[in-house]
C-alpha cells in the first residue's frame, strides 16, 4: 500500500503541474468510475448464511467480541490511528501555506511531500 501511496503522491504533483490544482480530483473522480465498473461487473454479492436470521448473526458477532477482547482493540487502536492521521492531513497544508509566506514564494509541492511521508512511514513500519 505505501508504494502505491508513493506512486500517487508523484503522479498528483506530476498532475498538479502540468494542469492546476485540481487536475489530482479529477483523476481520482476518473479512477473512482472506473473502479465503480470494475466492481459492478466482476464482484457477486455475498448473502451469507441464508438459514440464519439477521439476530441471530448480530448476537453471535457481538459474542465473538465479547469474547475475545483483542479484536475490540484492535478496531479501537486502527480508529485511533484514522482519526490522528485525518486530523494531520487536514492541517498540514494550511500550516505549510503560512509557512511558505514567509520563505518561498513558490507553490509548495505537496504531492512530493506526501510521497515522502509515504516513504518515511514506509520505512518507519518496517
């Protein structure tokens, strides 16, 4: 996954460049259709246990999470690290952009510095 984020991060600045800001939206809204087709056409859905009533698979799940407290952790731990990450992405560009007033007169390059913390965190979760 942190190559793939990697790759984008290059090929939004790459965009970004070539095309404006909003030239990364537009690719992702072309990417989103596309991946809407993908999966209308190849993916069959799963109804699962059809002789088992809908209560009756809530209650067994939440017996499952009762009963093995790692998997609640685990969902807590990965929605702690979401909401920490979310928060940072909002806020870094606006922090960048009142720092860049008072250096560069440049556009920053933001998607050069998402590939590096892409790199970066690659490295860090090794």
């Amino acid at each position: 996954q942190s190559i793939i984020a990697i790759a984008v991060g290059f090929v939004c600045q790459f965009s970004a460049d070539l095309f404006g800001y909003v030239a990364p939206f537009d690719i992702a809204a072309g990417i989103y259709v596309i991946m809407i087709v993908f999966i209308l056409i190849q993916w069959t859905e799963n109804y699962g246990d059809k002789e088992a009533s809908s209560t009756t698979s809530f209650i067994t799940a939440f017996q499952i999470l009762r009963n093995d407290s790692r998997i609640v952790l685990v969902g807590l731990i990965t929605a702690f690290f979401e909401v920490t990450i979310y928060i940072y992405a909002i806020e870094w560009t606006p922090a960048l952009e009142d720092a860049r007033k008072w250096t560069i007169h440049e556009p920053l390059p933001l998607g050069i510095m998402f590939a590096t913390f892409m790199v970066t965190l690659n490295f860090i979760s090794q």
